[in-house]
C-alpha cells in the first residue's frame, strides 16, 4: 500500500497564530473622557472602600467592607453575614450575571469596554507607557529599533511605575480582609502578617502580568464572557459599530471627489486606519461585531476627529444596532428601536425577583439560630427511679450585637425536666442562658422525663430558645428515644 | 513476519530516522525521548544519590543508615510535640490551680476543660467505660445518677486517681461483696429468700409464695450492714443501692444469685500514677458533666 505524503504547508503550519503586539494610539474624544471618569471612580472605590468607617456598635469592627476570615464573618455596611449565610454572596453573584445580561441586551459590551478590571488596568498601564514611550508611532520605531541607553532607561522606568501600580493594588485587596488603618500601619514597620505579603505579591504579579503583557489575550482567549455575550445579543441591542451604509465603497479623500465629479457613489470612510490604530485590542471594527471588539467606543472618538477635520458628519462609527444599519443599506427606514422588549423585560423582572427575595431574606432573617445535636453514646440513659434521659448539644448563634438573655425550654413530652451544662447560667433564673454578642454558645442539655411519659422507643420533642426581651424564637423538633 | 534490518535509514514520508525494525513492512519510526526530559531523568539519579548520602535511606539488618544531615523524622515529630505541649501548659495553668469545684462554676474553665477531658476520655476510659461513657457490661455507665463510689466531684476525683481496688494503691477505693455462698454463710435455699426479698423492695416481680418475712431477717442479719437498712447502699463501702432501677451485673433472678453466692469485686486502675492532675481534674469534670453528676 502506499501512504500520501502531507503536503509541506499541511504540516509545517503551527497550530496557533504568532501574536501581533497592538500598539494603542492615544485618542481624545467624549468616550475617551467618559472612560476616564469611570476608571477614577471605579479605581476610587477600590482603593478607598476599606478606609470607610461604619459603626457597629462597641463589639464588632467597624470598617464599612470586611471578610474577616479569622472570626468567619462578613460585613459589608448595614449586612453581617455569617458562614451559614453565604448564600447571600452566591445571590449577589446572580444578581451581578444578570445586571451583566440586561447591561448586553441594551447596550452591548458596556462590561467590557469601561468596567471590567481587565479594561480598567490595562488602561491605566497604557496610558502610563504612552506618558513614558510616547504614542504608537513612536512605540514602534523604538521596539524595531536598536537597544540604547535611552531605551533600556525608558523601559525600565515604564516597568517600575507598572510595578509600583501592580503592588498598590495588591496592597488594597489585603485591607478588605483586616481593619485596614492597622494593616497599613503593620505592612509598613513590616509587622504584617505572612500571609499579607503574601497575596501582595501575588497581586502584584497578576495584575502586572495581565495588565502590563496579556492585555487583549486575556479579552480573546482567557475570558468566557465574550462567548457568552455573542449568544446574549440580539438585533435591538446598541452596539459599537461601523456604519457600512454610509462608509462604503470607502476611499481616499481625492478619489472621492473625482468620482462623485461623475456622479458614482462614494463612501465617506477614508481608510485612514484610525479607528484600528487606537483600538487597544487591535481589531478593525469595520470589519462587523467581532469577538475581539470590547466595545469601549475609543474608535468612536478617533473616528469623529477625523470626520471633523474633513467637515463630514460625524457618527460614521457609533453605538446603533445592526438592523438600523441593515434597513439604511437597504434604503428604507429603520425600525424604532426597541428598548423594551422581552429580553429586556425579563432580565429586568428576574433582577426585581432576585433583588426582592435577598431584601426580604436578609430583612426577615433570625438573629437568633438554634441547632441541637443528639447525643449518640449512650442515645438515652436510665436513671435509679427510671426516668429516662437524653442528652443533646445545643448551639445558640446570637447575631445581635449586644448580649442576650435567651431561654432554653422543652416542650412535647409531660413532666420533662431540664438541666444546663456548661452554659452561661444567669443567677436565678434557671433555664436561662446569656449568649454574648455576635457569638455562638455552645452548652449540654439534659432533659429527663418519667418512664410512665414514654409510650414506644421513640417520641418527638421541641427545642425552644426564645429571646426574653424581643419577639425571636427558634425552635427545633428531635427524637427523644427510651428503651 | 518480522525482519531485522540494520539499515537505519530515513522515512521518506515523515523525514524521521528508523529503527530498522520493519514488521509486515511496516517500519518503526526512530522518536527518542526529548533531550531535557532524558537529562531531567538523569538529574533526578543523581539527586538521589545525593538524598541517599544527606538522609537516612538505606535500611540494614538492625537499624538503617542515618544520614550525614542526621536528619530523623522522629526527632522533629519530638520537637513538634513539645511545642504543643507548651501551648498547652499556657491554657493548663488556669487548670492546675483551679480546684475541681472553681472549674465546674467556671463556664470558661469548664468548657476548656470538659474538652480537654473528652480526649482523655477516648484515649484512657472508653476502653471499658465505651465513648461517651454510656457503659457496657459489667463496666459502669457513667451518665446515669447511680454512684457506687459517690457522685460528687470529689467522689469522682478520688476514684479516678485511686482507682478501685487497685493493689498497688494503698487508697485505692476498698470494699467486698462477700461470696456469702461460697463461703458457706448462707445456704442456696436463703439466697433464694433473700433474692425475692430484694426484689420486692427493687420493685421487680417477685415469686408467687416466697417467704419476705424470713428474706427480711436474712438481709437485716447478712446485708444491712453494708447497703443499709432501707437497702439505700453506701457509697463509702462501694455498696450499691438496691431499690433503684439500674442493675450493674442485671436484675435478672440468676445474676443476682451469682452476685450473692459468689460475691462482686470489680477493678479500676488508679490513674494518678499515670496521668497528670490536670488530666485527672479535666477528666473528673468531664465524667461529672456527662450527666449524672452529683452537687
């Protein structure tokens, strides 16, 4: 038998393309100006949130945005969760994916293009390689160019001040998880603790990693959310595009005149490639939505500069749907756009429902929690005259915080009788346990009922703790059993 | 069929070397491992022998070779221990000179020890007291309100440090149900009276004819002087109460015989020699915690 040879362009080619280093131009323009306005804010809120105060009375710490792992509790302003609370976060998260999918039905990529840390990050470190480097032009010549003193100089201050941003931003993700004026004043006489240092460092390196080098790889082949999207967008939704309708057929400024001079269309784009010069993940927008399009609308302002120089209109590239588009490139009129639509409706209606459930969870949510555990060795005990007793572990979880008289009482069986071990016994009133603030206390309870009470090997029980001074009360069903 | 050919020439398809070894004409591709992985091998042999000559590696007929680092996992476990017992001693302190009635008072106190104790429960007392202490056999259960040897604190303490019976502690706890059969002190015929008169008093069924009035005498006469007139039991003598519902050796006709002809001594070591006092008081507090303690 025999075998076909590959052929030579079958084999040799590699299986992934070799990556274009994009050389963003500096633009200005309104998006440019609004994407400045949300970095600081979000950059702001970063930095500065753990330095809010909010207080919560003398036993709990008083920093306004806290995970305190230590003590297994997360505060966040008004809200203390516990561990056994964490749903919480998990409906936060569902909340955050579906203001994402009613943020892409309206208007496209506003996630990526202005909000994403990704995005944000990589902004500031271009805009401080522009600062030192110079813009695109001046960029390239000196990366083809020979290695200089100037350049070596260039570049390491680029990498410093890149490096000094990467570890201050490290720096401000260890203070949501400490009081952070402490932690600021212990990281600096280096009095922090390990594991401090630690996530610095590891900050530190991703965020110089992603930020300073993978840039646009991480939006095209880290991030699952561009794939995402494209199924979440539909023809009403507003999106960073090239109005080919009014564009094509594109060419020069002169060619143009001499062809309208003879009556034959001409498009206004002028292939003058600035929309691709400043597009930070270097795509081409004309070329359609696209994968690797984040939508930041920086194409919008470098192409509105240029229309303006040459006295067209302005808008060639702007936020408009792909059926407007369609409909003009057809000649008719385009469709109203629909704002409110189905997909629209149910987005907003699933954030209503799962922001009314968490408000109503969170604003009827025991402060009070009783769990009880059946003592296995022995299941039950006689007694001389008898009786037949249970033992049971009980855990009260007070989340007030301020102290509380709680009392622990049985109820299911006639003629039970209790006893507290290891409680916080309050003088003189038996059957009552103080619970201190934000604490859980854990303590035995014994409970032993006449043998004429117990009718098989099993019954049912209730456990009550009841506060004694507002209306909290938990109570849990158990097996009591007998011989 | 397979052939043998020396001639390593190159596969013209993929431009690779071959073996020479060619079956049903089919020839064998010549792909040697990657340089780095062979000299990443080659290093890790050389490594070993290196960890060889630094640590304990090989093992000899009695012991092993030690390693010029002198390095042993024993040791370091040793040290690691230590380190856990200082830690330990910080929280012991309070413990050490808490008596066992400040600690039962203490929730702070009690909760450290009460768990200090559950530990040493599992590893000293569940052998024969089961976890938890609920008893099996003739080894008490410890949660009930029934003491042989007294349920307070104290009781406990003592008991626990002294043991029971236990020869080679001159305090330890001394008492002897007689084997009043055996011995001849009473005939099988009053043993069986006095059996159907504890019973009676024990609120357990009772033969149909049996003689009270003479199990009344016998038991005034042989056993009040130990478990009491009223059979309440005495805690001093380790003589059980005999009207309760909790029958350590059972309440059954042929037990309580057995008791009576052959006598009861059960042993309990003294832990005093071995254990430490703050093991001993966590473990008093524990036992008195478990649910039948006495005030």
């Amino acid at each position: 038998m025999s075998t076909q040879p590959l052929a030579d362009d079958d084999r040799d080619q590699p299986l992934y393309e070799a990556t274009k280093k994009v050389y963003p131009q500096g633009v200005s323009g309104w998006f440019r100006r609004l994407k400045w306005i949300i970095l600081s804010i979000c950059l702001g809120i970063y930095y500065l949130l753990p330095f809010v105060r909010w207080d919560r009375g003398p036993y709990l710490p008083n920093q306004a945005v806290l995970i305190d792992f230590p003590a297994r509790r997360f505060y966040f302003f008004f809200v203390e969760i516990w561990p056994q609370e964490v749903y919480y976060l998990t409906g936060l998260l569902i909340l955050a994916a579906l203001a994402l999918f009613l943020m892409n039905a309206v208007a496209g990529r506003i996630w990526c293009g202005y909000l994403c840390p990704q995005t944000v990050w990589t902004d500031l470190y271009l805009s401080v390689e522009r600062l030192i480097e110079g813009d695109r032009r001046e960029r390239i010549q000196r990366d083809s160019g020979p290695w200089t003193a100037g350049k070596v100089g260039l570049k390491l201050s680029k990498h410093f001040i890149w490096i000094m941003i990467a570890w201050w931003t490290g720096g401000a993700w260890v203070l949501y998880f400490a009081d952070a004026p402490t932690l600021v004043k212990d990281l600096a006489s280096l009095e922090a603790p390990f594991a401090a240092y630690l996530w610095i460092g590891i900050l530190t390196f991703t965020t110089y990693a992603l930020a300073g080098f993978m840039r646009e790889q991480v939006c095209l082949y880290m991030c699952p959310w561009p794939r995402i999207q494209a199924a979440l967008t539909d023809q009403d939704a507003l999106n960073v595009a090239y109005r080919y309708d009014r564009g094509e057929p594109r060419m020069s400024l002169k060619q143009a005149t001499r062809i309208k001079a003879i009556g034959e269309p001409a498009g206004d784009c002028i292939d003058c490639n600035q929309c691709v010069a400043v597009c930070p993940t270097g795509v081409d927008i004309r070329e359609g939505a696209q994968l690797g399009c984040i939508q930041c609308g920086l194409c919008i302002d470098a192409c509105d500069t240029v229309m303006a120089k040459i006295n067209r209109p302005t808008g060639l590239i702007a936020y408009d749907t792909d059926q407007a588009i369609k409909a003009r490139a057809c000649g008719t009129t385009p469709p109203p756009r629909r704002l409110v639509r189905a997909r629209t409706i149910l987005y907003a209606a699933v954030i209503a429902l799962v922001g009314a459930l968490m408000v109503y969870g969170l604003a009827t949510r025991s402060m009070l929690d009783l769990s009880v555990l059946h003592e296995r060795t022995p299941l039950f005990t006689q007694l001389r005259d008898g009786a037949i007793r249970n033992n049971f572990t009980l855990r009260i979880a007070n989340k007030r915080p301020e102290s509380r008289l709680v009392s622990v009482s049985v109820s299911g069986i006639a003629g039970a009788t209790t006893e507290l071990i290891g409680a916080n016994p309050v003088p003189g009133r038996p059957g009552v346990v103080e619970v201190g603030p934000d604490q859980t206390l854990e303590f035995k309870l014994l409970v032993t009922v006449p043998r004429a009470a117990l009718d098989g090997p099993k019954a049912m029980i209730q456990i009550k703790a009841q506060d004694l001074t507002i209306n909290d009360i938990r109570t849990v069903q158990e097996n009591f059993f007998g011989p | 069929m397979a052939s043998h050919d020396h001639n390593h020439d190159i596969d013209a398809v993929s431009g690779t070397a071959t073996t020479g070894h060619v079956w049903d004409d089919i020839r064998e591709l010549n792909t040697p491992l990657p340089r780095w992985w062979l000299w990443t091998f080659y290093l890790t042999i050389l490594w070993s022998i290196g960890y060889w000559i630094v640590y304990p590696a090989w093992p000899l007929i009695a012991n092993h070779t030690r390693g010029v680092f002198g390095y042993s996992s024993r040791a370091e476990v040793a040290v690691e221990l230590q380190q856990l017992e200082s830690v330990r001693d910080r929280q012991a302190a309070a413990l050490r000179t808490a008596s066992v009635d400040d600690i039962r008072n203490d929730p702070t106190l009690l909760r450290m020890a009460t768990a200090r104790g559950r530990a040493a429960f599992g590893d000293n007392c569940a052998g024969c007291h089961n976890q938890g202490g609920s008893g099996v056999g003739v080894f008490p259960n410890l949660t009930d309100d029934e003491w042989i040897w007294g349920g307070k604190l104290a009781d406990i303490q003592t008991t626990i440090r002294h043991g029971i019976r236990w020869e080679q502690d001159a305090n330890s706890r001394a008492g002897q149900m007689l084997a009043f059969g055996r011995t001849g002190v009473l005939k099988p015929a009053e043993i069986e009276t006095v059996v159907e008169y504890v019973r009676s008093i024990a609120k357990l069924d009772v033969a149909n004819g049996a003689d009270l009035a003479a199990g009344t005498k016998l038991y005034a006469d042989n056993c009040a002087s130990c478990h009491g007139e009223k059979a309440k039991g005495n805690p001093e003598l380790g003589a059980p109460d005999l009207t309760d519902a909790i029958w350590l050796y059972g309440s059954s006709r042929a037990a309580m015989v057995e008791s009576i002809a052959n006598g009861r001594a059960g042993v309990m070591p003294a832990w005093g020699s071995r254990l430490d006092e703050v093991t001993i008081k966590s473990l008093t507090v524990y036992v008195h915690s478990l649910g039948g303690g006495q005030k």
